[in-house]
C-alpha cells in the first residue's frame, strides 16, 4: 500500500495490512505471519477468530446490532451484567458498559463525584493519584494518569489532580526497609497528601493493581493495597482500582484486587473484558454509590452513544464464558 488516507499513529511510515487472524496469529495481505505475543494492547485474551465468540457475534448480529439505552436494554446486556456482579468482589451490584478502558475511567470519575452531590458532600472534588501510571487518554483519565511524558504538551487542558509515589520497590523502597515499613511509608504520604489538600475535599484514589503500560507488569508489595484502603476509609475517600489491563483474568484470579484482600469502590475493566472482538469497557460499582443516585437524581448524569452496545455485549458475555468455562485464569 503506497497511499493511505488513515491517520495512523506514525504519520511516516503505513503499517502492513492485516487480512487474518487466527489462535496466536496475524497475517498480512502479502502472507507473512506475525505472533501475536502481547495480544495487541494486552487485549486479545483469547487470541484471533475464536469459534465461539464468533457464533456468539453471528447471532446477535442477525436478532439486533443496536438499540439505543436511552430506551431500551437488551437481553444480552443484562445477562452480561448478571454474569459481572455475580463474579466481582463483594458488594458490586452493578455494571456499567462503555467502549473501552479511557471511557471507563471517565464514569468512574463522574460516578465518584456524583455520589458525593447526592449524598449532600459536594465540596469533595480532588482526586488522588500515582506517579507513573497510565489510566488512558481522554483529558479526564489523562489528567488522572501520572506518565509526564504523555501529559506533557496537553498539560495546560487537563484537570488539576495529586499524584503520590507508585509502589515500585525495585526503584524506591530504601535498604533495609522490610515490605510492611515500605508500605506504611507509602500510606503516610497517601494520608499526608489528603490532609494537605483538605480531609473532607477529596473524593477518590486512583490505582491500578498491577501497573501496566508505564512501568511493565509492577506489583505492590503485599499489605501495600490493605494500607491504602484503610487510608481511604479514614478520609470517607472512593477507592478506584483500574483493572482495564490486568483485570478479567490477567493475573490468575478474575479481578487483581482478589489477591490483595481488598474491595473497591469504582472497578474499571475493559481490555480483556471483550478480548478484542468488539470495543468494550465497564465499570462495576458498589451498591451504595447506585443506591445513592437511585434515591437521589434517579440517573447518573452522564452517557455515550454506544453504551451496552448488543453486539459488544454478545462478544464479550461469550469471552467471559469461555474464560470460565476453560478456567483460563489458572
């Protein structure tokens, strides 16, 4: 292909043209075979053209792409929901379908400040979050995002947000500093940096389990997610675990946070939540947060176009079911 007129992501070179797929594989137009290792963006869960998934997609397709949530919900959404909340830590009563992991984060945060309006708290607008980490690319998930690199030229459009020290040992945890000391001095800072910005003025922590696209596959040190819950508590602060990467399988457990003891607030999934067979994302939210929009406004103020799209929703309730049924997390 000599001329193109995608905006790809490099704006100097075309990159070749995939055809096919299958299992591990990708094929370009010229019948070369690349191994698919990563799974795209960490997406492809079940790899390419999965025969199930792909029977799951015929047949909503032939019954109904689309319908509008303003006005309708379709079976499939609410049997992917079920099958969510019927899995997800204790608590979670609800999901809330998106298209992908950014959008996620973005009704995760108006669904944070929301249920700060509706239960009378309003002046609560700060969030917290980590250095070096990555939450997505809208300006909201952005701004939320500690990787200065990919702030840097959009700096002057994003929200003002806190960020602390991530849980990196290799680099930050001092000589002869046991794992629970470093932990302690991480939530120190985390419970300093919410009484500098006022203890009743912030409204959510944002971390991801397992840090994914800034820092590779870094994991806290045990006891570090315990601390930073009981922090929150303190401070009556949302805790938001973003699990758009290393959620829905990735770690050997459904949800990361299973292996820390911990329940969030606010869990964005997305990634391999559809596998990649139809753009996707979710956040699963606790019962009060709902309860609280429920007997308050009576909606969450917010919305898509594509919302619990049916066809995203088919794929994705097959990849959730094939990833049980197979017991892929083991």
């Amino acid at each position: 292909m000599t001329h193109t007129r995608v905006l790809h992501r490099s704006l100097r070179s075309t990159p070749p043209v995939a055809v096919r797929g299958q299992g591990a594989w990708l094929y370009d137009q010229d019948g070369r075979a690349y191994l698919d290792g990563s799974g795209g963006a960490a997406v492809s869960c079940l790899g390419h053209n999965h025969p199930d998934v792909q029977a799951a997609m015929h047949a909503q397709i032939d019954a109904l792409a689309y319908a509008h949530t303003s006005f309708f919900t379709t079976e499939v959404a609410e049997r992917l929901a079920a099958t969510l909340v019927a899995d997800a830590p204790a608590g979670t009563s609800h999901a809330y379908f998106v298209s992908g992991g950014s959008e996620a984060i973005e009704a995760a945060l108006k669904m944070a400040r929301q249920y700060y309006v509706e239960i009378g708290r309003p002046q609560r607008r700060h969030i917290v979050a980590r250095r070096q980490s990555y939450h997505g690319n809208t300006l909201g998930a952005l701004a939320v995002g500690g990787n200065a690199w990919r702030r840097a030229q959009f700096a002057p459009l994003l929200i003002d947000v806190a960020h602390v020290s991530p849980c990196y040992a290799y680099r930050d945890q001092a000589a002869g500093e046991t794992d629970d000391q470093y932990a302690e001095r991480l939530a120190r800072e985390l419970e300093q940096t919410f009484q500098r910005l006022g203890p009743d003025s912030v409204m959510a922590f944002v971390a991801e389990p397992v840090v994914g696209a800034t820092s590779g596959a870094v994991t806290a040190v045990p006891g570090y997610f315990r601390r930073m819950r009981e922090v929150c508590d303190r401070h009556g602060v949302l805790l938001i675990a973003d699990e758009v990467m290393c959620g829905m399988g990735r770690t050997g457990t459904l949800y990361a946070v299973e292996q820390e003891g911990i329940t969030p607030d606010l869990i964005t999934i997305a990634k391999g939540l559809g596998g990649g067979y139809q753009p996707i994302g979710a956040v699963m939210a606790q019962e009060r947060i709902v309860q609280a929009m429920q007997q308050g406004s009576g909606f969450f103020q917010h919305g898509h176009t594509y919302l619990g799209h049916a066809t995203a929703c088919a794929a994705s309730l097959a990849v959730q079911q094939v990833i049980k049924r197979d017991n892929l997390p083991a």
